[in-house]
C-alpha cells in the first residue's frame, strides 16, 4: 500500500481516454490542471465542462499523507470507521513534534521519550490499518513524499497544507483537514470546489545568486497572501524546464503562502532525472508512456490569456535574489534594496541565526549550494557572524550529503548545528536560548512561513525568508542588508573577501545513499495488531461515537455564546499550546470558543451560566449543561469558521453537547465539518434576527423530523420574561448528510453502511 507502481499505470492507461473526453465536454485544449483534475473525477469520464469557482466536484485522490499533529485526530477518526484497511493508499510522517535544540542526536532521542506515546500510537494504528510509517528522524513529509510517492499527473491530498510540495513533481496534490482524509481512506469521495487558474509564465533561465525560491517569492510580493485562493498556479515555459524538480517543489510548496489551493508544473526532464535518481525508473518509464498528457496542451501555452483566469510572466534572466518579511511571506524585497528597506522601517541589522531546512528547502540541491558558499567563506578565512542551523530533509538527503562531505563543510564553522531531519524551527519547535527574554531581533531561514512566534516563540523576532545559499550569506555576513552580489566581507587577514556565487548539485553524482530510511511497513493483515492507548494519558483519547439523532425536534436548550464579529477556526480551537493535545479530545475541548467574543458584553471566553446565572468560561459552561443533561447552541456572525480546515473546531462544540450553529454565514470548510460530525449548521433566513437572540434565552429547533434539503427548519427563542419568537433558518444539507446527522456523524453512518 505504501508505494503501487501498479496503480500508477492503470491510472495512466486511463489517461488518453480521459483527458480527450475532458477536451470534448469542454471544447476546448487543457491546461495541466484541468488534465489533472478530469481524470480524476469520481464519477469516471467527464461529461460536461466544470465551472471554475463554481462548481464542487467529487474527485478520486491516489494518495494521502498526514503528519503526526494533524494525523492523531484524523487516525482516530479512521479507527471509527469500521475499516479493516485504508482504502487509499496512505503514509504518516513523525516529523513535527520534534524539538530542535542539541543538534541531530541528542534531539532524537529526547523526542523518543517525550513524544513516545504519541509515535507509539501512530506506528500501531498505521500498522493495522495498512499505513506506511515514516519514523521519526525519517525526514519531513513533502520531502519523503516528493522523494518516494510523488508521480506526475497524479493527485493527493495530505493533512497539511504544505502537501502542494508534491506540485514539484507534476501532482495535484492537496493539504485538507482530517476529516476530508479519513473520507478518503474510508473509500469515500473527496469534495473540492472545481479551482480557477493562474499561468505562470517562466522565460529565460535563473543564475548566479537567483533561485528557484526567489520565483516564488516574486510571485508572493505580486499576488498577496490572498491572491492565490481557490485557485491552481500553474508554471509552464522554458523557465520551468530550466529548472530542477525539488526547485519545482520549493515553488510549489510555498504556493500556500499565497494561499493557492496548489500549483503544480508539466512533466519535463527535470523530472525524469529526479525519479530515475531517486529509484524510480519505472515511474519514469511509465510517464514517458503517456507524456504528451502530463503536461498542457500546446495551444493553452501558446495563448495563455486565453485559457487561465490571469497570468504572470517572469524573465528569469533578470530575477534577482529576494528576502522577503518579516513578518508575512509577501513583503517581497530583492536583496539589492535590503540596505534602503531595512533602514527606512528599523529593522535590526544583526543577524543572530541563519536556519537552512523545512519542506520547502531542504533537499540535496539546497544542501549543495549552501554548502558552496560555506566553503568559500572558510577556504577565503572568513568567520561566521551567526550561527548556522541545519535540518535535512530527509534521512536519504542527510546520508547522502554525509557522504559527500557536505556536513563536513557546515561544520567546519564551529557554530553550526545540524539538527534532526524535521520540521523542527519552522513549526516553533525551536529551544532557541534567549528567546524567552523577547528581544527585537532578526533571523533569516529558508521555511515558508514567518509569522510572529512561528519559529522561536518571540513575538520581537523578525523572521526573512529567502534562498539556502542566501541565507547562508547573510549568516556568514550576519547582516541583514548584506548583498553577496556587490559587498565585502573581512576575513581573518583583515582583507576584503568578496563570496563567489553559489554552486551546487542537482543530483548527487553517485546517486542516492541511505542506511535506514526510516519506513516502517505495515502488517500484510493487520487484524491482530493491537492500538494501545492508555485511559490516563492526556495526551491521546479513543474516540466515542457521537450519539446518534433522537428523532425529534430538539427543545430546551439554552445560548452558550452569541459570538459577535470575526469567528474563525483559531478562536473556536486555538493553536499554540494546545497543539500537544490534538489528540485528546476532550482535553483539547478545554478551548472551545474561547477566542470567541461574546455579543454581550464584548468579553471573550467568558458567557453566563443559565442555570446559575454565574459568569463562567465557555467550556466548563458548556460541560455544565451538557452534565445536565441540557443541550446548547452557538450563534455566530458573518463568515463564522474561516480558517484552517481542522476538525477540532467542529469536534469540540459537538463533545460538549453543542447541538447546533446558527449563524449569518459560514465558511463552507467548517460548515461542512459541522455536518461531518453530526451538528446542526444553520443561517438565518433573515439576518436580522440574530439580533432577536438574547443571553438568557431558552432556544428549540423544529422541522426536523421533515428536515429535507432546501426545506427551511424553525428556530424558537424563550425569553426569560416568557415571551416567545420564532424565525425562520435555512440549511444546506443534501439528503446523505441529513443522513450523517440523524447517524450522530459521517463516519458513524460509514461505519453502519460497513456492517
Ligand atoms: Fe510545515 Fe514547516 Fe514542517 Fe514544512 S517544515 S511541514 S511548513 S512545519
């Protein structure tokens, strides 16, 4: 299940037909995306054109990858499913819940224990369930993906956003929320809204100190952090072929920085070379077979204006390097104007750390330029400013860069650290010494993302994000404003060194090396594989099934929270600290809603307890209805759940005996979270009634027992003077999901269906 070459082919053999049924029912050539798109529809061949920004399609994913943080929630879930096996094939990566501190060793081997639980249950529920196990140390995810899983023309989905990494390779690839996975693995249809397009038109050919990261981050200073939404990027031109295949990935990966549902790029040698170094000889072949169809049509690159909803062009021969923050990935500054930029918005100058990894840049290639620019500093008696931290991106990429002295070169500064093959800084699983005291400070690192506190809990530090070997540069330099294309450095001599521009690999010339991969296949039957999960742990808990519907109109339930203005996923399932207990349901719950601001009174995590009349915080109000015996209801403002596509925000209310979420609008990801796990998500057919709620009302909910699609249900408020309102609410559930509600939950309907 971990790697089919055999699913790739029929999926392949499928490909003629499918793409030229695409072409008729549109009328028209294809771009990459939309070949990508079509022939994975669930329903087989397509029949009539799809509108983009329109309408939702089910479609059928080849693969599925989740990370431990997201993958606890979405495994759990899976074991509700009543499945003996995943019905997709799927990986889970031990990647983001490793610190990053003493260097590579030590780092492990606390994580081991401090994690032990966690990847214990993660290596067993993979191992019965048919899952491939990447353990911890293996590397990070889109990078073991890209080296093992991704294949052109393909598509997945991954429970994190930054599987669009697999772009790099040609791949639709996805990041979604748990429980659109766990559909996925359970057999079940993946729903998407059928994307717009974006061409990216490369021309000419990066060189000197330019790279494939300073492509994207071009592109993020043009389209925004917004720009990309409900939309596929797709790159084509000489540009592109120029290119290596992880630079693709680096460009792809960052896509969700500017919030692209993914990008993707059309099959070219780069990537033939890339499969066939990292074992993949018959993908490749395969691949050759069907060539013409893994990338868009001639016609399409020819005018693309025509065929894309907008379109960007990039000369290549005249990018140059960019660092772009702090802050947000799309305050884009080229390296030459750093010196005017930093100056005019006082930003510090001294650089304290430069940090080389994370999904997006941290493959051999990476590895090889920074190195370059290492041994030029040394080999010209050059001393770094500041420190130096590495994480490889995989156990084949740090084996192979062992072997070729490449970690050598980075230690020969003494203050360099190899860290473990993770996320580690990048997802703020940084022990950074000092960080505590929240000094203003600048770092400059090759992630993707650089909000406050993302990478060392310091609100003060000023994350840049540029290339690998750029970053190098500056650390050696510890100089934000350093331009390695015009400034001297001062080497031990007191001489003034100019650094020669960057050189590398994009394949190592022996090829690929690694001892212990770190995969861990699943049991051929895993029946007899038993998940251990201790009713202590506070870490980790089993899930019950939600209860199933009653039958009848729900009555006698009281406001837990009017929540008034912005809602989103954050304030009804904060991140942060509470990443640890993603797992744990009910300790998770304990911040349900509490960044929610309460429309009396403008007080977040605090609401009055009806049956006390006592103000309280929102969960235990919550659990004190719900130890009554009495359910609750939420109402909410425009919009209400923008944001990540976690679970948690919908699971949470639901364990707490929320029944349903009334609001003006929702964010569709959310609202159909709520139906997954058997809420009620309802608007109000007149958003002025919101305003009919009061803090103290006593609320029912009829219709039910007709509740139809498009049939209105009523909502009935009783105010605690007595007197009575009733309005009207509409709802968007299709027959199957009202079927999902009276089950309790989807996946307890998958679960009865599997019986
Ligand atoms: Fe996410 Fe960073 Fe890990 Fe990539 S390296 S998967 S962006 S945490």
């Amino acid at each position: 299940m971990a790697f089919d070459i055999e699913m790739i082919k029929e999926l392949y053999s499928k490909y003629p037909e499918r793409v030229e049924a695409a072409r008729k029912a549109t009328g028209k050539p294809l771009t990459l995306a939309e070949k990508i798109l079509y022939t994975h529809l669930w329903d087989g061949n397509a029949t009539k054109a799809l509108e983009r920004g329109k309408d939702y399609v089910d479609f059928a994913p080849d693969r599925i990858a989740c990370q431990d943080a997201t993958a606890q929630m979405a495994l759990l879930q899976f074991m509700q499913a009543g499945k003996d096996r995943v019905a997709v094939p799927t990986t889970v990566h031990a990647d983001h819940l490793i610190q990053a501190k003493d260097g590579a060793k030590a780092d492990l081997k606390r994580s081991d224990v401090t994690n032990k639980e966690v990847f214990d249950f993660l290596g067993s529920v993979s191992n019965k369930y048919g899952i491939g196990f990447w353990k911890p140390g293996a590397g990070i995810i889109h990078q073991v993906v890209l080296e093992n899983y991704a294949f052109p023309g393909g598509m997945m989905i991954g429970t994190d956003s930054h599987t669009v990494n697999a772009g790099g390779l040609g791949m639709v690839a996805v990041g979604v929320g748990g429980a659109d996975a766990v559909d996925v693995m359970a057999g079940m249809a993946w729903e998407l809204k059928f994307p717009k397009l974006i061409g990216v038109k490369l021309t000419g050919k990066l060189s000197g100190w330019a790279a494939p990261k300073d492509v994207i981050l071009k592109v993020a200073g043009i389209l925004t952090v917004k720009g990309g939404t409900g939309c596929i990027v797709e790159y084509f031109g000489e540009g592109a072929n120029n290119m290596s295949c992880t630079g693709k990935g680096t460009i792809c990966n960052m896509g969700a920085e500017i919030g692209a549902t993914t990008s993707t790029f059309g099959y070219d040698e780069s990537m033939e070379r890339y499969l066939r170094s990292t074992d993949r000889d018959d993908v490749a072949d395969a691949a050759n077979g069907i060539k013409e169809h893994l990338t868009g049509d001639a016609a399409v690159y020819a005018d693309p204006d025509k065929y894309f909803d907008q379109v960007i062009e990039i000369n290549l021969d005249e990018l140059g390097p960019h660092l772009n923050g702090p802050f947000t990935p799309d305050r884009a500054t080229e390296v030459a104007d750093m010196k005017s930029e930093a100056a005019e918005n006082g930003w510090p100058l001294d650089v304290e750390w430069g940090l080389i990894g994370s999904c997006t840049n941290s493959s051999y290639e990476d590895l090889t330029r920074a190195a370059s620019i290492v041994e030029d500093a040394v080999s010209k008696g050059v001393k770094p400013k500041a420190i130096l931290g590495i994480n490889p991106g995989s156990e084949q990429v740090r084996f192979t860069a062992e072997r070729d002295g490449l970690l050598d070169t980075f230690n020969k500064f003494e203050s360099s650290k190899i860290f473990t093959n993770a996320c580690g800084p990048c997802i703020g699983q940084w022990a950074r010494p000092g960080a505590e005291k929240n000094e203003k400070n600048s770092i400059v690192h090759s992630f993707n993302r650089n909000f406050a506190k993302r990478a060392d809990g310091n609100p003060n530090t000023h994350a840049f994000v540029a290339s690998p070997e750029m970053v190098a540069a500056i650390a050696i330099s510890g100089r934000l404003d350093f331009n390695p294309l015009t400034d001297t450095l001062t080497n031990e001599n007191g001489e003034a060194v100019k650094l020669a521009v960057p050189t590398g690999s994009e394949l190592p010339e022996s090829g690929f090396a690694v001892d212990d991969n770190g995969y861990e296949a699943p049991a051929a039957d895993g029946s007899s594989v038993i998940v251990d999960v201790s009713p202590t742990s506070e870490r980790l808990q089993l899930l019950t099934p939600f209860a199933p519907w009653e039958g009848t109109d729900l009555s006698g339930m009281k406001l837990l929270i009017k929540a008034e203005g912005k809602c989103t996923t954050d304030h009804i399932s904060m991140a942060g600290p509470w990443l640890r207990y993603r797992g744990h349901l009910d300790n998770i719950s304990n911040n349900c809603l509490i960044g929610a601001v309460n429309a009396f009174g403008g007080a977040t995590n605090e609401v009055v307890n009806q049956l006390t009349g006592d103000k309280g915080e929102v969960p235990a109000t919550a659990r004190a209805y719900k130890a009554a015996g009495i359910g609750s209801i939420v109402v909410g403002d425009e919009n209400y759940g923008e944001g990540s596509s976690r679970e948690h925000a919908a699971m949470e209310p639901r364990h707490l005996g929320v029944r349903a979420v009334i609001v003006k609008s929702f964010a569709r990801i959310h609202e159909t979270n709520l139906k997954k796990q058997g809420m009620l998500g309802l608007t109000f057919a007149n958003p002025a009634d919101y305003d009919k709620v009061r803090e103290d009302d006593t609320i029912a909910i009829k219709g039910l027992t007709e509740f139809a699609p498009g049939k209105q249900l009523t909502v009935e408020l009783t105010h605690a003077d007595g007197s009575v309102e009733t309005f009207p609410v509409n709802h968007t559930y299709n027959a199957q999901q009202i079927e999902w509600f009276k089950a309790g939950s989807a996946l307890n309907l998958i679960k009865e269906q599997a019986v």
